[in-house]
C-alpha cells in the first residue's frame, strides 16, 4: 500500500465548477498536511497547509483533514483554466518527513 | 531575495559520467531536501539534512552522494550515473518548528538525462 494516495485522474471540470481533490495517507501518527501545485514543466509551489481537523479556507481554496478517516481534501471553487496543473499532496508522517502522492492532473475547460 | 536556487537547469551525461547539482537558499532555512521526479511518480526524497553539519538518507538514496557545504547550500553527486537516473530533480528548503513539518520552498529543477 502507498503511503499516501491520490485519484490520479486525470479531473476535468467546466469553468466555474467546484474541483474536489482526495488523499488518502497511511500513517496515523502524520501530522502536518499539504497541497502543492505544480504547472507543467516547473517546480512545485505550496497552495494550503493544515494541521487540525476540519476546514480551511483560503480564497477559492479549502483544504479539509480527517485525521479518523486518514483523508485530506482539496476543494477549488469557481475553477479557472489557469487552475490546470497536477495538485500534489504531501503528508509528513513519523519521521517528520514529507510524503507525496503521485498527483492528481486537473484540466478546467473554458 | 532569490528564494532557492538549482544549478544546472538542464545536463546530459553519459553512463558512468559523475556530476554535482548545486543547490542554494537564501531564507535562512535549517533543513534542506534532494527529490527527484518520475513521470506518475510524484517526488521521492534522495538525502536531506535537518541542520548544518547532517545528512540523511531518503526514500531513494542509492546511487546518489550528498554534502551540506554550509547553511546556504547542499550539494547532490552522481558519482557514476546510469540511466535509471534520468529524471527531474529538485531541492528544497524548510524550517521544522515545534516538531510539525513547515512549507517547503522547491527550486526551479534540474533534468537530467543519462544516455
């Protein structure tokens, strides 16, 4: 089993729409949560950190973490075209350091 | 304030060749990290160091040397690269604050390509 898993897509969604992203990750003792983005042919840059249970909300962004269920959400409101990228998630677990997923290829359609 | 930086962007090495990616940042980050990235992959981590003076293995450590020069800088060597080590590769940069993992900045990537 992976550590950390992700839909891996790819997610196509008309302009406007909601983009939900899923994680999945497999150490309990995890405790630090991220979402990256990453444009075709560049480096990743961080979209939202979370820490505690429950929402967060930044803009058109909010991240969602159930530490019961294991699960880390991305939800992206009113998607843009410009919002197409592979979202990474990145958990850090025991060893205090970060895991990432595979990604997720997201593609807004104007 | 230039953030992290990679050097080179771009290599072509032949199989046995060695080489050394540079990496430099300027936020005055105690830890620093060495990814790559496969295609449907994601990042896996070769070597990071937690502070000045340490290195750790990662994920994927074979095949791969590291030094942390000083505070600003932690260098990636390829001693005798083969094929399997063509790929994108990244450092990155960050504080661990009161045992919970802070933002990691990345720099732009070098890609290498082994023939």
């Amino acid at each position: 089993q992976k550590e950390v898993e992700q839909n891996s897509g790819p997610l196509s969604v008309p302009e406007g729409a909601i983009a939900s992203l899923n994680c999945t990750y497999s150490d309990r003792g995890s405790q630090s949560f991220f979402w990256y983005r990453q444009y075709s042919g560049k480096s990743p840059e961080l979209i939202m950190s979370i820490y505690s249970n429950g929402d967060k909300e930044d803009g058109r962004f909010t991240a969602q973490l159930n530490k019961a269920s294991q699960y880390v959400s991305l939800l992206i409101r009113d998607s843009q075209p410009s919002d197409s990228a592979t979202y990474l998630c990145a958990v850090t677990g025991s060893a205090r350091q970060l895991t990432f997923g595979s990604g997720t290829q997201l593609t807004v359609l104007p | 304030n230039a953030g992290v930086t990679q050097t080179p962007k771009f290599q072509v090495l032949k199989t046995g060749q060695s080489m050394t990616l540079q990496c430099a940042q300027d936020m005055n980050h105690n830890s620093m990290y060495w990814y790559r990235q496969d295609p449907g992959m994601g990042l896996r981590l070769i070597y990071y160091s937690a502070s000045e003076g340490t290195t750790d293995k990662g994920e994927v450590p074979n095949g791969y040397n590291v030094s942390r020069l000083n505070k600003r800088e932690f260098s990636l060597r390829l001693e005798s690269a083969a094929p399997s080590q063509t790929s994108v590769y990244f450092c990155a940069s960050s504080e661990i604050a009161g045992g919970f993992q802070e933002t990691q900045y990345f720099g732009p990537g070098t890609r290498l390509l082994v023939l």
